[in-house]
C-alpha cells in the first residue's frame, strides 16, 4: 500500500472530528467515506494513484477511519 494513503484514515478521521459539531453521530460514517473519496481523488490528482483506483481506494479509506473512531470511542467508554 502506498504511504500516502496509509495516511488518508488519519487525514480522513481528523477532518470528521473537525466537522463534529455540526455533523450528527448518525452520519459520522457517511461524511467519513465521502471524506475518504475525496481524499483519495486528491492522491489521484497528484499522479500518486490511477484514477480507476479511487472509488474502491476511498471506501476502504473512509471505512478504516470510521473504524478508527469507533474503536478509539469504544476503548475510551469504561463500562463497570
């Protein structure tokens, strides 16, 4: 995989966060694959990806930054 777009979770997870408050939990998911579309497009644009690559590439991106936010809400939540 490339590095930049091993990246692009991250990049993608840090610009849903930044959208936070004016985007409901319920469509955090949405908003992180169109993000990761968009992202990817951008990696596309630069040359670094062929553009048949980009609609899978940015559903995998956007889907392992949803990931991340889950996971990272689901180890901060302490359930006695």
């Amino acid at each position: 995989m490339d590095p930049l777009i091993a990246a692009g979770a991250p990049i993608v997870l840090a610009l849903v966060q930044t959208l936070a408050p004016v985007v409901h939990d319920r469509w955090k998911p949405a908003v992180s694959i169109l993000l990761g579309l968009v992202v990817v497009a951008a990696i596309a644009a630069s040359g670094e990806l062929p553009w048949a690559q980009v609609p899978l590439t940015g559903i995998v991106v956007g889907l392992a930054a949803s990931g991340l936010y889950s996971g990272g809400r689901t180890m901060r939540e302490h359930k006695p």
